[in-house]
C-alpha cells in the first residue's frame, strides 16, 4: 500500500505521491491546512468548530489541527474532525510514519493510534477527548461525501495531487462541498491547478492562489459565498 520516497517521506503506491513533504511535513501543514484557513482565529468565538478533509492519509493534518486548537482555544470549545479515506493505513504504518513528530505531538499520536479502528468500511467515531472528536470514513469521498450531514467551518483540500488522483477532485465532490458549507466557509488546498480553482468557483467558492509551501510556488484558499476572501 505505500513505499518510501527517494527523500524519506511515505509515499503512496495508488497514486504514486507522498502524503506530505519531505522537506518538512508538518510545516507544511501548518503552512498550508492551518495558516491558509486563518487557524486559531476560525475557531475564536465559536462553541464547535467543524473541519472535514479530503485525504486523511497518515493523520497529520489532523494531528496538527488538533494540537492547535489545544493549544489555542477556550476550555468550553470543541472540535469535530471528519476525514475520508480510500486507502486506509493501519495505525502500525501512522505510528511508524508520524514517529519523527511524537515528542511535538506530546501524547496526542500515541491517543490517535490507541483509538484507532480496524480497517472496515464506513464511518468510525473517535472521542479523543471530551473536546476533540474525529470521524474517519473509510470510503470513496465520491460516494461517501453525499451522505454526510454536517455544517462545515473549514475544508481540508488534500486528496493528493490532481493529475495523479483526479477522482478527489471531482464535480461531484465541489457540489456536496457547497452543500455542506455556509456563509463564511473556509477552504484551503496545496494544488492551484486551474481545474480545481474553477471548479470550486463554479459552486460558490471565492478562490485565491497565495504562496505555497517550501518549493511549491502557488497554492489555493477559499471563502464560500463571499464576494471576497476578507
């Protein structure tokens, strides 16, 4: 199910890229899913914050999006974490892969790979603690997207890259995106392909291309049925 890339970073064989950089994954996030969705101050003022990602991969977008608001939001504040899968790792390749990062992450990755579930299709509730939830759907986002029903703060854009997984990327995935959004949802992706800009315009999303990470000269954020990002 994965390999190693040249540099280090695990690589996915079904669609031959890595799951994140191998420069530095984790700044990478943060750069990217975090600061390219305006994290902490999404969250400032709000009881429940939801996030719902494309691609949970090795969990660490997750991972950081959950030390964040930790680290950052009120006691009384609480984070609901959604993320689809295709082709789930078992937690045994997570703890191996997000190792570099298991002193950041305090007790945070070892929590994760505790309630981690077994590899069965379908939607999987963790309670990590009583303020931070995460649902992982082992599914196609295709099908599965559809019957998800929430009201989503922030969109994690991270099914690998277009040419190599253009499925994530699809019609019908933007179209369930707006119909699970609101006024004021944010979005936030490595990719500025223009397929993947219009297609989110095309439902309501105001789109930008701002810096991306490390070598990666653009990348895309979002505000849906905004006039503009501010």
């Amino acid at each position: 199910m994965f390999g190693a890339s040249p540099k280090g970073a695990p690589k996915s064989k079904e669609f031959d890229d890595v799951y994140f950089s191998a420069d530095d994954g984790l700044a990478e996030t943060e750069h990217v899913f975090l600061d390219g969705n305006r994290l902490p101050r999404g969250w400032q003022g709000r009881d429940r914050y939801v996030i719902c990602e494309t691609g949970f991969g090795t969990g660490l977008n997750f991972l950081a999006a959950w030390k964040r608001f930790e680290d950052t939001a009120q006691s009384h504040q609480r984070l609901d974490f959604i993320s689809f899968e295709k082709y789930p790792l078992d937690a045994e390749e997570i703890r191996l892969h997000l190792h570099p990062w298991a002193e950041f992450f305090e007790g945070h990755l070892s929590r994760m790979v505790q309630l981690y579930p077994a590899l069965m299709p379908g939607f999987h509730r963790l309670a990590l603690n009583e303020r931070v939830s995460l649902t992982l759907v082992f599914d196609d986002v295709n099908i599965a997207l559809p019957r998800l029903e929430a009201r989503v703060d922030a969109w994690f854009l991270d099914g690998f890259k277009p040419s190599s997984n253009p499925d994530m990327w699809s019609e019908n995935v933007f179209t369930h995106m707006a119909r699970l959004s609101k006024p004021g949802t944010r979005l936030a992706t490595f990719t500025a392909a223009g397929k993947v800009r219009r297609g989110l315009a095309e439902v309501g999303f105001a789109v930008e291309k701002v810096p991306g990470f490390g070598r990666k000269r653009d990348m895309t954020i979002g505000c849906f049925n905004q006039e503009s990002l501010s």
